[in-house]
C-alpha cells in the first residue's frame, strides 16, 4: 500500500530532468536506483530531504540531488522535501534553530533588539558592498543550532517513515491472511 502510494504520488523522471538545474547532472539523475520505491529508498530520501530542506542554504536542492547521487536512493522525494524551508516555516525553523544553538551553548535566548542588531549589521554589510562588521557569534549559535534541529527532524521522519511502511506491510499481510483463512472455511 505504501509503495502504490508513493509511486502514483511521485513525479515521472523525465518530469523531474525536466527542471532546469537537473541539467548540470546530466543522464545521471535518470538511473533506475534513483527512481526505486522501496522502504529502505524511501526512508533514506526523507532523512535527506528532510535534513538539507531544513537548513536555509542557498541551492539546497543542489545539495540534495548530490546526496541522493552517492547514496542512490529515491530522488524525487528527496527533492520534494527541499521545500520544508519555505517563506512561511522559515520562521520557526529560524527560531528553533536559535532556541537550540542557545540550550547548547548555554547562553541566553535572542531578544528584539539583538535581532535588530544583527539586521543593522547585515544590512549595513550589504550597502557597503560586503565592507563592515558582522558579529559571528550569533551565526554560531544559529548554526549549531539549524543543524542539530535538522539531524533530529530528519532521523525523527526517517525512523516514522520506517514504523509506518513496516505497519503497513504488516496490516496488508494480516488481511490476506484473513482473507485465506475465511476461503478456506468456506
């Protein structure tokens, strides 16, 4: 049930190769390993997807596309997953991310002022052509931060995905045994 889903779910490869930056991979990207739905394909592409969609870098779907290439699993739903970090949860990725990187580092959590602070600096930064001061140690905090939240939301969906697929072959199996035992009776 849940590799019928995915695969009437995920987008054809020639839909995928489609996308301009898939160009600079080449043929590659059109490997049949890549395109496999399987539990263990699956769940490895949602821990990638998940861990490089939640960290706000520039071209994370480039990232993506690189991992599920060493690893070869299921790239589609990889890339599907680069869009958790969006305009509207950025915010509270952004947010936890701080409030992580703040428990670990023992510090106190961001105020209004400090966040204004930084934009000041950062905006200053860009009209002066990258000339100014930037404080690095928020971007420290935020850092540590964005990657442990991403290992955790990551390894959290990808130990789901495994329990979910896994109760779904079972449920299916006890329902064609079910189904045998009453044909059987008959």
């Amino acid at each position: 049930m849940a590799k019928k889903f995915f695969q009437s779910w995920l987008p054809s490869p020639e839909k995928v190769n489609q996308l301009k930056f898939m160009r600079i991979f080449g043929q590659r990207t059109l490997n049949p390993v890549l395109w496999y739905v399987n539990r263990k394909s699956i769940s490895h592409a949602v821990f990638i997807g998940t861990f490089w969609g939640i960290l706000p870098v520039p071209f994370h779907s480039v990232f993506i596309v690189l991992t599920v290439l060493l690893i070869e699993v299921n790239l589609p739903l990889s890339l599907t997953l680069a869009w958790l970090s969006n305009p509207l949860t950025v915010v509270p990725i952004l947010y936890l991310g701080f409030w992580l990187g703040s428990k670990i580092f023992q510090v106190n959590m961001i105020d209004k002022d400090m966040i204004l602070g930084v934009l000041h600096q950062i905006l200053n930064w860009i009209k002066n052509f990258g000339h100014g001061h930037i404080d690095l140690h928020l971007a420290k905090i935020l850092v540590t931060g964005l990657v442990l939240e991403a290992l955790l939301a990551a390894l959290l969906l990808y130990i789901s995905t495994r329990i979910i697929w896994r109760w779904t072959v079972l449920r299916k199996w006890h329902k064609r045994e079910v189904k045998y035992l009453h044909k059987t009776v008959e």
